[in-house]
C-alpha cells in the first residue's frame, strides 16, 4: 500500500477512536495500528480460521459497493462491553439486545467517523448503512462479503488496531472491503 493511503487511514482511524472518546467520555488513545492487504482466500484465518466463533459489526457502504468489517475474538467484545457499560456479559452465544446494540453502535459509530474521514480526503461521499452485529463461525460470516471483494480482486485491505483506555486495551480487526481510496 503507498505511503499516502496509509496515511490518509490512519487519519481515519484516529478520527474514528476520537468518536469512540466523545460516546465513552474517556479518552480513548490508539496503542497500535497495522494496515496490510490480505489474499481474500486467507481473511478468515486473520480472525482466527474459519471455524473460529467471532462478533462482528458489518456495515455496508452505500451507493459505493463497499463495507466495513469489524471482527472480534468474542474475549475481546466482552472486553469492549465491560469497558463501556462496566459489566461482563453472561454469554457471548447470547448477548442481550443491550450488548448487541452496544457493539452496534460503536461500530456505526467509529464506521461513520473513519468514512467521514475518508470522504473528505478524497471528495468521495462514503454513508455507512445501519450496522448487522453477528456471532458465529469467522467462515459464515465473512462469506458474502468476501464473494463481493473477489468480484473486484484477489486481496483486500485488514486494519489491526489496539485501542482503549490507560487501563484497559482492546484488539480489533477491521477489513475494509473495497474502497476507492485504497489501493
């Protein structure tokens, strides 16, 4: 990936943990951050194989034939819970509506900062449509999606953030399904 794609998706994802700040009302900082362009073949293995049991937010990008993918080892999205509303969920097979739209709305949230960010460097307008929060199998779940990337191409773009508060961190992965501005 060139230097000023990294650059601009950095300035998106520190624009979408800024976001993620502003609904915790604690200041949210980026520990670490990777962007790497994966054979689409390979994304389930990037979210633990394709039997692996993950959470995930997916979004849709509208009138762009794009999405956004973010995917959770289910430890970490009880990690992600219990900093936000301070409490472990009983069941990550069963999460309560609470949970769900929790998980949902820090994914629209973040989505929408991070293609805010995106559509300003590149004039392009980016709308995510109301995020699907899933659990099950990395496979299943990434299915359709990835059917549409190789529409396109052999290799798509995956973000590895760790971000959180001083005390507690969370890693997350997010695949970015073909967008313009990333090449």
């Amino acid at each position: 990936m060139s230097a000023e794609t990294t650059k601009i998706v950095s300035k998106a994802v520190t624009n979408a943990v800024s976001g993620l700040s502003g609904m915790v009302g604690k200041e949210v900082h980026i520990f670490d951050f990777d962007l790497k362009k994966v054979k689409v073949k390979d994304v389930p293995y990037e979210f633990g194989g394709p039997e692996a049991l993950i959470v995930g937010v997916y979004l849709q990008i509208k009138d762009r034939n794009g999405h956004i993918f973010v995917g959770y080892e289910p430890a970490v999205a009880s990690e992600l819970i219990n900093m936000l509303l301070g409490q472990v969920p009983s069941s990550m097979l069963e999460l309560s509506e609470m949970e769900q739209s929790l998980l949902g709305e820090v994914g629209n949230l973040m989505g929408s900062f991070f293609l805010n960010t995106l559509a300003e460097e590149t004039g392009i307008s980016l709308l995510p449509s109301p995020p699907a929060v899933m659990i099950d199998m990395a496979g299943a779940i990434l299915d359709v999606p990835l059917s549409r990337v190789l529409e396109q191409g052999e290799e798509t773009p995956i973000m590895t953030a760790r971000f959180g508060t001083r005390d507690q961190h969370i890693d997350g992965k997010f695949l970015i399904l073909p967008i313009p501005v990333i090449k």
